[in-house]
C-alpha cells in the first residue's frame, strides 16, 4: 500500500521539477540575472605535501656469533631522548621492523631489511658510513 501512494507522489515531483526547468518558466530570468552574484566556485588547490619524517633511528653492529648450527647478529638501535634498544637476531626472523636476512661473519657484516628498505652495516667502524645505505624494495 506505502508503494502504491509513493510511486504517483514521486512522479508529481518529478514532473514538477521538470516544469520549473524549462525555457518558458518566468523565473529563469532571474536565475540568468545572477541577483546574488554566484560564481562557480574557484578550483581547489592541490592538498600540500607533508613530508614524512626521515627515520631518526641509527642502527649499529655490536657484534657476529657464527657457531655451526646457529647463527646471530647483535644489533643495537638507538633513537633520541629513548634508551637504546638490543636485539638478537637469526635469519629470517623478525623484531619489530626489523628482520635479519643475511649474516656474513668472516667479511663482519649483516643485511638487514628494515621496514621497506634495506640496511648493510658492518663490525668495521670505517665502513659503518658507507654500509648505511638505503634501498628501497
């Protein structure tokens, strides 16, 4: 019964609406007089980039244990104004954002994927520098 009364209701509607549209309504003149000055609305600026902050974070190799059936990698991560952070690693596991994929205990350096990218760092502090370098995966 509700659809039987709704269906005539929204066709009279519609046929309203169609009737106030057409060329011959006398009120269209109004609308082309603009008697409130409307304008299109100005295009939108692009949404600025935010920058996303680089990683503060900086990994250091304390230490190598390569026995013959088990394998780790001592890593310490140290952020500012927070107490620095061990981890003992194995390859393939993972800690927090942090997971070991390589250990090569006689050249003293590991790779690390942390987060999306990955991380070499060595025992030799000379090339602890060089061996931070970020790959994006």
């Amino acid at each position: 019964m509700g659809t039987t009364v709704a269906v005539p209701v929204m066709l009279g509607v519609l046929f309203a609406f169609q009737s106030f549209a057409m060329a011959d309504n006398p009120y269209v003149s109004i609308v082309k007089r603009n008697v409130f000055g409307l304008r299109e609305p100005p295009p939108s600026a692009p949404a600025p980039v935010i920058p996303v902050p680089e990683d503060t974070t900086e990994l250091m190799l304390t230490g190598v244990v390569d026995f013959r059936l088990q394998r780790w990698a001592l890593v310490t991560c140290s952020e500012r104004g927070k107490a620095p952070q061990s981890y003992t690693l194995t390859v393939g596991r993972r800690q927090g954002n942090l997971q070991l994929l390589d250990i090569d205990a006689k050249a003293g350096t590991v790779r690390l994927l942390r987060g999306s990218s990955e991380v070499v760092l060595s025992l030799d502090k000379r090339d602890d520098k060089r061996s931070q370098q970020h790959t994006k995966l």
